[in-house]
C-alpha cells in the first residue's frame, strides 16, 4: 500500500461490557438496576434530580474500578499501521485509557459535566456530583451525557469521519440505537465493513452492502482476530 487506509471503528456498549461495565439492553431494560428512562432522560432529571446524580457518581466511581479489556488494546495497536478514528457510543474513557488518540463519544462523558443553563460550559469532572455544584454563571451543573430525546452534538462529526473511511469496523453493537446505527449507510461504497458482535443483529441495512463480513464473537476475540486479517493486507 502506498499510503496509510483510513479505519473508522465503531463500537458500542459490548466493548466496555468486557470490562464489566454493565448495558441496559442486556438487563430487561434497565441500567444498573434502574429504569432507564429515569436516570437517562430529561423527564428523569426534572422529576428526581437526587437519582440521576447518584446514579452518575456511582457509574462515575466505577471507571476507577475498571480497566481496558483486550479489545480496546487492540483498537488501539490499529494505530500502528492504520489512520484510525473510534466513534464510541461509550460514556467511559477505557479507549482513552487504553491508548486510542482519536476517540469521538457520540453520547457523551461520564468524566464531564456541564452547565443546564449553557451547553458549551464543559468541566472535566472524576469526582461526586451533587446539587449546588454550580457552573460559572451559577447554573446547576449535570452529567456531560446525551440523554433519550436530546440530540447528539457529534453527530455530523461523525459523519464526516466516516464518509472517508476505507474499512469500518462496527465492534459490541445491538445496531439498535439510534442515530448512531445509521452511521454506516455514510462509509463510502467500496469500503470493507467488519461487525463483530457475539450477538450480531440479523437485520440492518448495513447487512445488504457488500464488502460486509460478521463475526459472530466476543470484542476480545473477534477485534484481535480482524487484526491479523488487516495486517497481512499490508504485505
């Protein structure tokens, strides 16, 4: 190859459940014992502020109990040979941790908070968050995350990444949520397409294209496993 291919990979919340980072889909609907809708929605926040922060400090005081997993180490060791871009619908940092340096959350942060009376008031946030910790301009500040019903910033960043990526690979994915699932209709044509998930959705328009392989395995298999295959194409 005469020039670096440009790698997109998408991963979801499989990845970080390897880390024992526990996903609502797999537990009836509820995340961490919790009805989803009322510690992830702005209905939530507004009916039991109390819960939601609570909820956000014990997930936040989690990731110190955490580490990578094999998969994030091997997204990681693409950057050896690749131009590789995460898109993560992950709020914790076990990307990051592991080594990755171009990481976009599309859902946002669990180690930020932001201001509810201004969005662009952004804090790097490791501790408790409690009612009267105020931004600058004196507003409650709340978790950095993008809840059910709010948009997503990143969105078109995403897009743009992923409309000049040569190989996609979709890593720990239900391909249930949405916008993220729709990500892949913007890779160009021609680019190769991996999903990896030990329980791959069996039906999603990104299934027809072609240049479209699935493995059916865990992220800390299936990730190293496509990694050999990319690296012998470089000859």
């Amino acid at each position: 190859m005469n020039q670096l291919q440009r790698i997109v990979v998408l991963t979801g919340a499989g990845v970080s459940a390897e880390s024992g980072i526990r996903t609502f889909r797999d537990s009836n609907g509820l995340w961490e014992d919790h009805e989803v809708m009322d510690v992830a929605s702005p209905e939530g926040w507004r009916r039991d502020q109390e819960l939601v922060l609570r909820f956000y400090n014990a997930r936040r005081a989690q990731l110190k109990e955490v580490k990578p997993n094999a998969a994030h180490a091997a997204i990681k060791k693409l950057q050896d040979n690749f131009l590789v871009n995460v898109i993560t619908q992950n709020v914790d940092d076990l990307h990051e941790r592991a080594g990755s340096e171009n990481v976009l959350h599309l859902h946002g942060q669990l180690k930020r908070v932001r201001s509810t009376g201004n969005e662009d008031l952004i804090y790097d946030w490791t501790d408790d968050l409690n009612t009267g910790d105020l931004c600058e301009d004196g507003h409650q500040l709340r978790p950095h995350i993008v809840w059910f019903g709010e948009s997503v910033p990143a969105l078109d960043e995403a897009i743009r990444i992923t409309s000049q990526a040569d190989i996609v690979l979709i890593v720990g994915t239900s391909l249930q949520v949405y916008p993220a699932a729709s990500l892949f209709a913007y890779a160009p044509p021609e680019a190769k397409i991996f999903y990896i998930d030990p329980n791959p959705a069996q039906s999603h328009e990104a299934l027809a294209r072609s240049h479209f392989e699935t493995i059916a395995k865990p992220a800390s298999v299936g990730v190293p496993e496509i990694i050999k295959k990319l690296e012998s194409m470089l000859g």
